[in-house]
C-alpha cells in the first residue's frame, strides 16, 4: 500500500507537492527578478565606461573571438544538460538527475576555466581592474557572472552530494528544481554578456 | 519527515531570542534594534542642531559635523526607519492574512542579523578612526580615498550587510503574502497595511540591488583600485549618483508606503468605518510604487543631465501627487460622519495629515526644474524631507506602535503619557522644521557646520534648534510609556473594536497564532463576523496538529562571518576575509544538508477552542 511507504511513494511534480516547495520556487523567482536588476545595473556601468580604455588595451585589440565562442557553447549546453535534469526529475529517475547534474557541473568548470584563462591572459596584456574604467567595469561585470557560475557549481555539488544520502523526497526535488532555475539564469546573464561586451566590443567602435 | 520530534524545544533567556525563528519575536528584536539605531541618531540630530543654534560655534567643528550629518541620516534611513517598518511588518503580517508563520522564517532571521551586524559595523566607525563623512549620499568623488576618511569604508560595507538582509526580507514578505493566506483572504479582501507591506517589498526587490551594485564599485574604487568614479582613469561620476538615485527613490516609497497603510487602519478603527474607497486606495498605492521607479533624476536636477530629462523626470515627479492626493481624500473622508476617537495612535494619524501633506508640497515645489536650481542643497530640501520622513513617516510609527503595542506585548500602553508624547513631539516637530523652509529661501546651505551673524539665519536657527526638545521630550515619554506600559494592564485580544484578523486571537499571540486557520468572508474579515453576529472567526479546518519550525543559531553565525569579514576588508587582512565569508558559506552548507523536521504542537496543548472574538 502506498501509505505504507509514504516517502516511496514520490507525487508528480514533486518539487511542487508541498507548500515549502511552492514558496521556495516562488521566493528564487523573486529573487531571480533582483538579481535581474544586479546585473542590470552592471551592464549599465559597463556600457557607460567601456570606451575609457586610459591608453591601455581596447576591447578591440583584447578580445578573441574563438575563445569567446567555444566558452559560449559550453555554457548553453550546459544550461541544456540542466534542463534534462529537470525532465529526468519530473520522470523520478534520480541517476538520470545525477547524471545530467553531473555534466552541468564538469560543462560550468570547463567554461570556468576558459574564463580563468582569458583573464590571466588578459592581464599579462596590461587590462587589470585597476588600469582603466574600462578595465574596472569589464572585470566587475563578467567576473560577478563568473562567481555565479562558480557559486552555481558548488551548489550542485552539494545537492548531488547530500541527495546520495537522502534520495529523491519532496524535501531535495525542490532544490535542484531551483539550483537549475539559477544555472538558466547565469547562462541568460552570459548571452547579454556574450552580445554587450564581446559581440559590441569586437565590432563596435566609439558609441556616442 | 519524522513526526517524533513533536516537542517543543527548550527556551529560555538570551539563546531563545539568537536562535528565535518566531516572525512575532523578530519583529519584537527589529524594534528594539531599530529603536536603538533611533536614539543614535537621534544623538546626533541633538548634536547638529546644537552646534547650529547660534551662528560661527564651533562646539563639535567642522569634521565632527560632517560625520555626524552623514551618520544621522545613514543610520535614521537604513537603521531606525527600515527596521522599525520590518518590526511592525513582522508583528502584523502574518497575524492579517491569518498565517500561522512567514514563508521562510529561517530567512526572515537571518535578514535581521545582517541589518542588526552590518548597523553595528557603520557604528564602530566612530571608535576605529572617524565615522563616515560624505554625507548619506556619499557622492563619488568626495567619497574616494583622496577626499573623505576611512569611515567612507565602513560605510560600504556595513550597508552593503544591511541590505543583504533587507533584501532578503523584501523576499520573504513577497512570497509571505502572495503564497500563505486564510481560505477566502483574496487580494482584494487584505487588509490595506499588508497591501502597503505587498508592494513595498515589491520595491525592495528591485531597489536594493542598484545600491548593492553602487556600493560594490565604491568598494572597488576605494579598496581595490578600481577606476569607476575616477575622472583621471575615465571614471565617471555621475553612475554614482544614478544608482544611489535608482535605489533612493524608490527606498522613500519603502519608508512611506507602510506609514500610508498603519493611517489607513489606524483611521477607520478608530472612525468606527470601513476605510473609504478601499479599492482606490489598493490602486493608489500601486501606482506610487510603480511611479517611484521613474523620478530618480530628480534628485540630479543640477548635474546636468540636460532640459529634456529634467522636464520629464520633473513631470513624472509632479504625477505621483494625483495617487497621493487620492489617498489624503481617501482618510479624510473615512473620518467624514465616524465616530471617531482621539486616541494617542489615531492624534498621530490625525497629526500626519496635514504635516505629510506640507511635505508633499514643498515636494510639487522641488519637482519644478528651474525652482530646483534655487532650492537646491539648502535647508528648504532639508525641512521639505523632514516633513515627509519624521513628519510623515515616524508619525506613522508611533501611530502604529500605540496602535499595535497591545498586540505585540499583551500590554496597554499608557494614554495619558501617550498623549503628551504626541503634542510634545508634534510641536517640537513643527517648531525645529518649519523655519528651515524660510533657512532655505534666505539661501542657507544645508551640510554647513556653521553660518555667519549678521544674515537673518540667527532667529529661525534658534527657534530650530529649540524644537529639538520637544521631540526628544516626546521620545523620551515613548520609551517611559514602554516601561509603564510593562507594568501596565494585560491588553484584551480586541482592545480597540478592530476589524482585521490580527484582532481576532489573544494578545500577544500563540505561537501558532491561529489554533485553527480562519475563513476569511469579506474585508475587513473580524468586522465582517462581528456585523453578522458570531462570537469569532468561522475556522476553516478541524482543530489539529500544527507543525512548527525549528529555532536555529544558524542565522545569527552566517551574519557574524559576513560581519568578521567586512573587517578583513576593509584593513585588507584577506585570511580574515576568507574565514569570514568560508564560515558564513560553511553555515549554508549546514542549512542545506541537516533537513529541519520542525516540531507539532498537539491540539491538548492549544489553549482554548477555536478562534475568540
């Protein structure tokens, strides 16, 4: 009988079966739409500042556009890996879960590290947070996105981590149901990012 | 999850209120904390006015001036006025839309750790070399390290945890009220304080991020050598005082909307009627919430920013007086034909009034572009946003403290104190800002220490300054009241003929708050049942087992690393940042794995049957 083994037993939907699970969902919505302002206000900044080079390095001369593709392709797959998550927890299959989860987490280190890399890079060019407005505004914005991705990660992590012990309940669906609300968020951030900074960078010359 | 860990758990004295997740005793701490950050910058306004009584003193000087203007108005908006609404918010809320808890409790602990360790942080400026003194502003460039002190860091970084937490309780009292009300509490049936409390979270949602971001890249700028605001590097100013602005505005209408819904009940209980144009009023508070979005630029009037900005901003500004206007009516006819009662909470309503609508036209006054460039940075700004703040919001306050007192404590506050508290208070208010309006047209500039004689300033300085003891007079009784009132009668649970749910159950509330969640039949649900003759609320379930959740320490660490770790900051001790924010992430870590099975309260344990009238 079902009610035997009522934690067995998983409702459809279970990351919206129970009341904490609806406001959970809810409440990262509402936040999502905070953070929506966050980067807002950076990509603001950034468009304001990013012709104020100060004699250094222009976007022009910095940026590369393999790079900045083949990070791209990692980032939107990975955000496709989350979205067979979701699906796999909708179907209650918690391997499958994991194993999407899993590729989400090692496609978003990937990306970090090309991130890492384009950085160092950079800096060895002379374009530090310190060199420019430019340099300031470009590292605060794309570097916010990247401790997302970074924060993003270990979330994961953890949820995968603690789901091994507790299985899939009404308790932990809720929480990668939103974990990957948040990874689609980062990765929308990472197509206004990839348009504003990169695309406009490259092609663009002064605006205004 | 397991239903055995159905007791209670033990508490007593101080680890009850750390690791309380109770919205009613966080409120309770909300208003003590916010209390206290009043009487700090109380403090500081005694010591301004003192220092401006009489022309060229030099009792505090010009530096100690400029920390405490700046200290006076950071500490009154982030850390007296915000928490005291989230207090009143907290008490409230909850108990109007018939919920047993807020929707995150956990979260709502921690929002107020983070205010009450970011406030404490701002606060230790004054013995860790000056306290901040850019102003409240803190405009760039006389914030970055070349033109102001240290202060200007703790600045950033205590604000920056207190809006963490105001932000994250924004959040909660969104999902709160949209996800957790009685069967029956439609939209359109909440009360209009919980529909005030709504939409200034919807605010809080999208303004504290603008200042977040603003106070990362004055963080930058001023402790990692950053270029935003340096002109030399190709910084630019001006971003700044947008952000600040696109934060500011809307942080007013944070501070003023829940005033406008604690008048609204606080007329109509004591009008004996239902609140006049209900509906319009729900609608009028939505559109200053949704305007107050748009007239950011008219604080940067004089920057430059050109006639076609200025003559709109300008215009949308003037806008917001029509759904203002709506709600001054609204009251007044409410009290038309009441029968109403002078009251210490409603003499505050009353006394808001015609002192908030001063302030809205002095605020018409400074919406006028080409008048702006006049009244700019003179006492006529100061005593226009002191008509609004003090006059208009902490009369709110105390209006809805007197109201809901008995409703947080179980206890009736003294009204005989309480209304020599409102007249002392109210003349005193009138007395110190008043002239500042005339201060202003001479062309007395605001942020100055000091003034020549000889200019006509002498006698409005004066008079300003001896208001002040009339409100510290009034203070003072409020807290005395407290302690009266401690002593005081046990409150009924309907003291005043209320007509909302919270009135509905015993003062202070349970717990639980509701034994059995109420249906809600109409606005105005308690009034609703009283008129069709029912001793209380009609229950909506069987009387069972409510389940609770668990007190935690975890709130109170999580602010504690982030608090640790603005020090790192700030004297650029990095292993003090890292195990700052490591220890703040090693708590979340610990929410997340240990699942909180709460606990029941059984039903032989409710006192009493049933929800009382």
């Amino acid at each position: 009988m079902a009610t035997h083994h009522a934690h067995a037993v998983l409702p459809d939907e279970p990351e919206k079966a129970t009341l904490e699970g609806k406001n959970k969902i809810l409440g990262f919505w509402l936040f999502l739409g905070g953070e929506t302002v966050l980067f807002g206000s950076l990509f603001a900044t950034f468009i304001a500042l990013r012709d104020q080079a100060n004699g250094g390095p222009t976007s022009q001369q910095l940026f590369d556009m393999p790079l900045v593709a083949a990070a791209t392709l990692i980032l939107l797959t990975s955000s496709m890996a989350s979205v067979m998550a979701v699906l796999a927890l909708h179907k209650k299959n918690l391997k499958q879960l994991q194993a999407w989860m899993t590729v989400t987490v090692i496609l978003g280190l990937a990306f970090l590290a090309l991130e890492i890399y384009e950085f160092v890079h950079y800096t060895s060019m002379g374009h530090t947070i310190s060199a420019s407005a430019f340099g300031s505004a470009f590292y605060t914005l794309v570097g916010f996105h990247g401790g997302h991705v970074a924060f993003g990660i270990c979330w994961i992590l953890s949820l995968q981590l603690q789901t091994v012990k507790k299985g899939l309940t009404v308790v932990t669906a809720p929480k990668f149901y939103v974990a990957c609300l948040y990874w689609h968020f980062i990765d929308v951030v990472w197509v206004f990012i990839f348009t504003v900074v990169y695309l406009m960078g490259m092609i663009g010359g002064k605006v205004g | 999850m397991s239903a055995h860990a159905s007791h209670a758990p033990n508490r007593s004295g101080l680890w009850d209120w750390l690791t309380t997740v109770d919205h009613k005793k966080i409120g309770i701490l909300y208003l003590i904390a916010g209390g206290i950050f009043f009487l700090a910058g109380g403090l500081e306004a005694i010591l301004i006015r003192l220092q401006l009584i009489y022309p060229e003193l030099s009792i505090v000087g010009a530096r100690t001036f400029n920390e405490l203007i700046t200290m006076h108005g950071t500490t009154m908006i982030f850390l007296a006025a915000m928490p005291v609404i989230f207090a009143l918010m907290n008490a409230v809320v909850p108990l109007q839309i018939g919920a047993r808890d807020v929707a995150f409790p956990f979260v709502n602990a921690l929002g107020f750790w983070l205010f009450f360790f970011g406030g404490v942080l701002l606060n230790t400026s004054w013995f860790l070399g000056g306290a901040p003194d850019a102003g409240w502003t803190s405009y760039a460039t006389l914030s970055l390290n070349q033109y102001s002190h240290s202060g200007v860091d703790f600045y950033v970084l205590g604000l920056q945890i207190a809006g963490l937490g105001t932000l994250i309780g924004g959040i909660n009292f969104l999902v709160t009220i949209i996800n957790m009300r009685a069967p029956g509490m439609t939209f359109m049936r909440m009360p209009i304080f919980t529909w005030a409390s709504f939409i200034t979270s919807g605010l809080i949602l999208f303004a504290f991020p603008a200042i977040t971001v603003g106070l990362v890249l004055l963080m930058f700028d001023r402790l990692f050598g950053g270029n935003f605001f340096n002109p030399d590097a190709g910084g630019n100013v001006i971003i700044w005082e947008h952000l600040f602005w696109i934060f500011g505005h809307p942080e007013v209408y944070i501070l003023i909307l829940p005033t406008f819904g604690i008048i609204s009940e606080v007329v109509a209980t004591f009008s004996k009627k239902r609140l006049f144009g209900y509906s319009s009023m729900v609608f009028a508070t939505a559109l200053i919430g949704f305007l107050g979005f748009m007239v950011w630029a008219h604080h940067m009037f004089t920057t430059g920013l050109g006639a076609v900005a200025n003559t709109l901003f300008g215009l949308a500004t003037m806008l917001i007086a029509v759904p203002t206007g709506i709600k001054i009516f609204n009251w007044l006819l409410t009290m038309w034909g009441g029968q109403i009662r002078f009251t210490t909470a409603n003499l505050f309503a009353v006394g808001f009034i015609p002192t908030f609508t001063i302030g809205g036209m002095t605020g018409i006054m400074l919406a006028i572009p080409p008048a702006d460039y006049q009244y700019h940075d003179t006492y006529f700004v100061v005593a226009h946003f002191h008509y609004v703040i003090v006059g208009g919001m902490v009369f709110g306050l105390f209006s809805g403290l007197y109201y809901w007192w008995p409703k947080m404590f179980g206890k009736m506050m003294n009204e005989t104190i309480g209304k020599w508290n409102f007249w002392l208070f109210f003349i005193g208010f009138h007395l110190t800002f008043f002239p500042q309006h005339f201060l202003g047209l001479m062309g007395m500039p605001r942020r100055v220490y000091t003034y020549l004689a000889g200019q006509g300033l002498e006698t409005g300085n004066f008079i300003s300054s001896i208001g002040v003891i009339g409100m510290t007079l009034g203070t003072i009784l409020f807290i005395v009241n407290a302690f009266v009132a401690a002593k005081g009668p046990k409150a009924a649970a309907d003291p005043w003929d209320g007509r909302t749910l919270e009135w509905a159950i015993p003062s202070p509330p349970p717990e639980y708050n509701f034994a059995q969640t109420p249906l809600v039949r109409g606005l105005d649900a308690l009034w609703v049942e009283k008129m069709a003759g029912n001793k209380g609320m009609t229950p909506a379930e069987p009387l069972g087992s409510i389940h609770m959740p668990s007190p935690s320490i975890l709130p109170f660490l999580m602010s504690v690393g982030l608090f640790v770790a603005g020090y790192g900051f700030m004297y650029h001790v990095y292993p003090v940042v890292i195990l700052g924010i490591g220890f703040t992430f090693g708590c979340m870590v610990a929410r997340s794995l240990k699942d909180d099975p709460g606990y029941h309260i059984e039903p032989e344990e409710i006192e009493g049957k049933g929800v009382k009238a």
